[in-house]
C-alpha cells in the first residue's frame, strides 16, 4: 500500500541519514524500498577497506544506524505507528551490544572478560539446553549494560534525526519518487 511503501522511505531515510551523520559508520553504496525477501527495504553500506576487526566507535555507529529506522517512524508517524519493521534491526543491535559486553570486553563496568560462554548440548542440530555459568547479580549487569549501549544509541541516532529532520524527509521523498537511491545521490 502507499501507506506502507511511505513508512519503509522514512524507516530506511532513517537509517540513511543517521549513517551520513556518523563519521564511523561505513559509506552508504544505496538505499531503496524495493521489497527483497522478508525486507521491505533496506541501506547497504560497503567498507572502503577490508576489515578483520571492529572497533569500538565502529560498533557504536553501528548501533546507531540501526536505530535510525526506528526512530525515524516514531518522529513522522508517532509512537502508536511504529510498526514491527525494525525488529531485525533491533535483534541485530542487541545481539551486538549483548557480545560488546560478554565477549569483547567493551563494558568499563565488566571489563576484559569473557561472561557466560554458553554450554550447549545439541540434539539434531537444535540448541536443547543452555546452562548458565554467570551469578544472577553479574547476568543483571549484564543485561543492564547491554540496556546502557542500545539506549545510548538509540538516544544518539534521536538527537541526529531531530537535528536532520529535513534531510530525513528529502531522502525519503528521493526514495518514494526513485525506489532506489545511490550513496551519492543520497
């Protein structure tokens, strides 16, 4: 519908324009609404470089592009009309912020250490039982961090969009009009 083809130009705008904005993110190659498997849409941002590693900044802007689209929905359609299309952004960025703080050592609270590396017994390939090997008040830093990361992210990408607000609608309308837009177009 148009409806839904307009909330998917601002939802990848969103993501588009807290990208540009964001000195570590990687260069934006294109943005379109064209539907591709479950996605209604999508931003494709190539590295310049080959890269073996991520650093810290790396993985913040990351985090907070991902944001973008959802943002994006609630400054143009309001809370009611958020819809489930960032569910895949919102696992991508928990998944991330949750191995910042058990895996790489990105917490000043935690520090260097690896927390809860899961044992899992496997039945048919399928994941049957997961022990736990944290203490619950060290599992509720964690979850308390991991909440810290995406918020701060989320915050970020907010300020950006509100501070961008008409870049946000210009890429959204090239998006609506064209489909598809180049990185340099956008």
């Amino acid at each position: 519908s148009d409806e839904e083809k307009k909330l998917t130009a601002y939802h990848e705008a969103g993501h588009a324009v807290v990208a540009l904005h964001n000195s570590d993110s990687d260069p934006i190659h294109k943005a379109t609404i064209i539907p591709r498997g479950r996605a209604l849409g999508m931003v494709m941002r190539l590295p310049e470089n080959d890269r073996i590693s991520l650093s810290r900044a790396k993985l913040y802007a990351d985090l907070r592009v991902a944001m973008g689209g959802r943002i994006a929905e609630e400054l143009i359609f309001g809370h009611d009309r958020v819809t489930t299309g960032a569910s895949g952004d919102i696992k991508m960025a928990t998944e991330m912020a949750r191995r910042m703080v058990t895996e790489w050592g990105m917490s000043d609270k935690l520090g260097p250490l690896l927390y809860g590396e899961p044992t899992q017994e496997v039945f048919l390939g399928h994941s049957v039982t997961q022990h736990k090997n944290m203490a619950d008040a060290t599992a509720r830093v964690v979850d308390e961090e991991i909440r810290r990361i995406v918020d701060e992210a989320y915050d970020n990408a907010k300020t950006t969009l509100t501070q961008f607000l008409e870049e946000l609608h210009a890429v959204a309308q090239g998006l609506l009009e064209y489909e598809t837009l180049s990185g340099d177009d956008i």
